[in-house]
C-alpha cells in the first residue's frame, strides 16, 4: 500500500494478523487506516464494504481451510462488481515441487507445506490455474490471469477477479 500514497479520492485501510506489520504501517503510512485481524475471524468491515481488494502474498501462506474462509471473507465486504487482485504461487514454483506433490498439483489439487504454521513464511501454498478457477474464484469472474515468470521479478501468479452481481449470481444460464 506504500506506492499508493499520491491516491487522492479512495478511502484506504489495511488489515493484516501480525500487529508489529500493522504498527508499523500505522506509524508510516498516515494516509490509511490500519487495523489487526486474527487469522481465522470476520475482518471488523460491513458487508459490501469495498469496490477493490488488493492481497499480495495472502493466500500463498494458508491452509485450504483458510483459502476457503479468506476467499469468502474477501466476498463478503467486496460489493458486487468489485474487485479483488491477489497473488498465488503457480507453475513458476512447479520445480520445487515433491514428485507426489507435483502429482497433485497436475491434478488440480492445491498443495500445502506447512499448514499448520498457518499465516506465516513458514506455510507455503501452491495454487493450480485449475483449483483457483474452479474453488477460490467460483462466485467471481476472472477478468485476467498473469502467470509468475523470472522476467521483473514477477514470480507469483497474479489474479484479477470481479465479484459477480446478485443478478448474475442467481441466473438460470
């Protein structure tokens, strides 16, 4: 949220489990507002709070259960046709990947290192284009998809997705 300092009209708030990151952003990015959430708990915002979303590195560091739960907490206080911009690690990561674990993730499964230290650099999750496609953004519209490549330092996936409208959501088609 750094580089977004010159922004003049939105309103900007971060949340975030660890509260030294918090602090620190409260104590250096005065033009936002900046709250701790637990890491399994409702984030403290209204439904259809938010038009965009933005979580770099979130869903890289979580158990299934919380890809699940995040994914649906993000929906609840994104408005519908919102936006939410997050990263997962895709094929790029592929190599470092275990033989069954590769086998997993071929497969379309989400695989998960760590999951215990849920939260942390400790967890490492790596997402299939299919598991993304077919699990976390099943209630949105994925309007683009960047694979992570070496060239820019861009090694995670990146997804743009858009809340779907709850006339969308409930059409027979």
């Amino acid at each position: 949220m750094r580089h977004w300092n010159s922004l003049q009209h939105p309103a900007l708030y971060g949340t975030d489990y660890n509260p030294t990151l918090v602090r620190w952003c409260q104590g250096n990015l005065k033009f936002a507002e900046f709250q701790v959430n637990n890491l399994s708990s409702r984030l403290p915002y209204e439904p259809e709070t938010f038009d965009f979303i933005y979580a770099y590195s979130v869903f890289t560091h979580l158990s299934e259960s919380l890809q699940f739960f995040w994914i649906n907490e993000l929906s609840r206080v994104l408005k519908p046709g919102g936006y939410v911009y997050f990263t997962t690690h895709g094929d790029f990561f592929f190599s470092q990947l275990s033989a069954e674990e590769k086998e997993a993730f071929l497969n379309g499964q989400l695989v998960v290192r760590g999951a215990e230290q849920s939260g942390s650099n400790t967890c490492s999750t790596y997402h299939p284009l299919a598991f993304v496609r077919g699990n976390l953004a099943r209630d949105f519209s994925v309007l683009d998809f960047i694979p992570g490549r070496a060239e820019g330092d861009i090694l995670h996936d990146i997804y743009l997705l858009m809340k779907l409208t709850h006339a969308s959501m409930n059409s027979p088609c």
